[in-house]
C-alpha cells in the first residue's frame, strides 16, 4: 500500500537564522500563553548559547544528558519533570537545540505529554495517537535527519531493542537551520553524525521498499555528503551549511535503512555506542554487502582524517556476541529491505558475530 506522507511545515537556513527564533516563539506565546521548555544538550552547560536564546524567567530549561543515547527511563524522566513544572498548563512550545539524542528526546516527552503512559508503549509504527504540543528543532549537530524525520528512536533495555517512536504526529512542526550552530563541534564527532546520512540514504537506494521521491532526496543528500567529506575541509563555513541540507533532505527522506543500521543498534544497545559512530563501526565490517558504498566510506574518512580505532570487541564474553546478535537481527524490516525475507540465512548468528570480532 502507499503511505501518505508528511514533511515538516515550516523551515528556515541560512547563517544568522538563530536570530529568527525570537518572532517566530512570540507567535507562539500569542496563541498560547503557557510557557516554553527548551532543551538543550548538555553540551552547552558551561558555554553561552542559553544566554542568546529568548528565554523567559517562566519558562524551562532542560539540559538533556547525551552522554548515552535516548532510554525509556530517560525520556520519561524528563516527561515527568515537564509535567510538574507545567502544573497542567499547555505549553506554547517545545524547542530542541543539539543533535538526534536532544532533537529525539523532545521529540518523545512532546508525545508523552499528550498521550497517556510511559515511552515504552508507544515504540513502533503509529501508535500516537493525540498532537502533542508545537515543536521547534535547532540542530546543532548534521547528520540524523531527526529534524525532518517522522520517529524519535528510543533504547528499551528492557526488551534489548533499539527503536523509535515513529508517527506523523512525533514531527518538529518547525526547524530552524543555521550552520553557525555547528562551528563548534569536535572534528571526529561532525564526521560520525555528518555519515549518518550518507548511510541512511545509500541504504534506502539499495534496497527493495523503494519510490521515486524518496529516491530523488536520498541521492541529492548523498551528493551533498560527497561533496562536503571529499573536500580539503568538512568543516568550513559552506561545508557546514551543506551538511545541514544533506541532513535536512536526508531526513525528509528516511526510507527503510538496510544492514548498516541494525549493526550499529547492536553496538548502542549493548556497549552504549553513540549512533554516528556505530554506523561507521557497522559499515567497516560489510564491503561485502556495501562494497562501493564501503569504498567511498574508507576514501571520505582517509580524506577528513577520521580515526575509527580497531579492538572495540576484543575482549567481549559470549553471552555479550549473543546480546550484539539479538540486538542487531531484531529488525526485520530493514534487514529483508536489503537482504531478502530469507535475512536469517545469510545473517546467521556466526556470521553477525563474526563481523562484530572483526570491529
């Protein structure tokens, strides 16, 4: 069947663009005079961004622990906190400055203030079922697409799963993109989030589950990727805009992934990778399936002069290879996208493990 799909409604890029945030949130506090909750990676504790934010003495301010990635405890910790500082007022907005943890994280508490229950029970497709408050995202990291994109992901320890909450109604409603946001991110961490689009995308090419306009968006991001990681400097000031794009488009994209994505969930459930990196680690173990992707991979990293340390599984026990296998092997869907509905045949528990003892 075909899916009716939506995009985020309103978008602005451009360098400066933070300095729009103030209009577009007075907007927002005349339609609905109750407070906004800012969340912020705790990246920024210690620097200045919150004091250039328009932030009222009534409103909140979160600062989002990212050391990890999302977890259901998490996300509805932080549900819980909203609440009590809300008292049962409705919010005007939910805004998200960071990268995919912050953006997925306000995401989740965003539904979960609208919707009963904890965030365990809304993993999977479709399963929101009321709007939850407006919602802006200020990426200040590229790569994840979670400004455009229809899921927050969400680690379930509980269930040894790595998976979103992925519903229409879990969109930004506005994103806000401006590339001065991304200057100062560590070199090695733009590079790891900044792939996740490539991959994404090249994994949505080269699978089955296919049409025309996710197609069109995944390859432009991948050129946009190209063009930024084959060039003398990623992180040049048009570079860094590009990569925004890349992200933004990526996103809007985000058709079914392939074999790359269920590796890297093994490795962030089981040994708290962050995703970005994961993916590089899951990408370097599958030329075989990936081999001009692979290729291209190797080339943008030698290029940018990425390290991507090996041993990370070298002292793993048995039963840790079987929670990597059954973390990984869980997603079906991605994993017949690429491989067939016969997956389990070629992904065989041997094989997958061997894959991680070659990280």
């Amino acid at each position: 069947m075909y899916r009716n799909a939506k995009n985020v409604g309103y978008y602005l890029i451009g360098q400066g663009s933070l300095a729009q945030l103030e209009d577009i949130l007075n907007e927002r506090r005349q339609k609905i005079a109750g407070p906004a909750i800012f969340f912020l990676d705790h990246f920024f504790q210690n620097q200045d961004l919150a004091s250039k934010l328009p932030k009222k003495d009534t409103d909140l301010l979160i600062y989002v622990d990212t050391t990890e990635e999302p977890t259901t405890e998490g996300v509805d910790s932080y549900r819980d906190q909203a609440k009590a500082f809300l008292d049962g007022r409705t919010p005007c907005a939910l805004l998200a400055f960071g990268g995919g943890s912050t953006m997925d994280t306000c995401k989740c508490v965003g539904n979960l203030l609208t919707n009963p229950g904890n965030s365990a029970d809304y993993q999977g497709w479709d399963l929101v079922k009321n709007p939850a408050p407006y919602k802006i995202a200020l990426p200040t990291l590229s790569g994840t697409g979670s400004e455009t994109s229809r899921t927050g992901i969400v680690m379930n320890s509980a269930k040894n799963i790595k998976l979103g909450m992925n519903s229409d109604l879990t969109m930004f409603d506005q994103v806000i993109l401006d590339p001065d946001l991304t200057a100062s991110v560590p070199r090695n961490q733009f590079f790891y989030t900044g792939i996740d689009t490539y991959m994404h995308c090249f994994e949505s090419l080269t699978g089955s589950y296919r049409n025309a306009i996710v197609d069109a968006l995944s390859a432009k991001a991948i050129d946009l990727c190209k063009e930024v990681f084959l060039s003398d400097d990623m992180m040049e000031p048009k570079n860094r805009e590009l990569l925004m794009i890349a992200s933004f488009i990526g996103g809007m994209a985000a058709g079914f992934v392939g074999t790359v994505h269920p590796i890297s969930a093994g490795l962030s459930m089981v040994l708290h990778m962050h995703h970005g990196l994961a993916n590089c680690y899951a990408l370097s173990v599958q030329e075989d399936i990936y081999p001009e992707q692979y290729k291209d991979f190797m080339t943008m990293m030698a290029k940018q002069k990425i390290d991507l340390p090996k041993g990370i599984c070298a002292n793993l026990t048995d039963d840790q290879f079987t929670a990597l296998y059954e973390a990984s092997i869980v997603h079906e869907k991605p994993l017949s996208n690429r491989l067939g509905p016969n997956f389990k045949e070629i992904f065989t528990k041997e094989n997958v493990i061997s894959r991680f003892k070659q990280m």
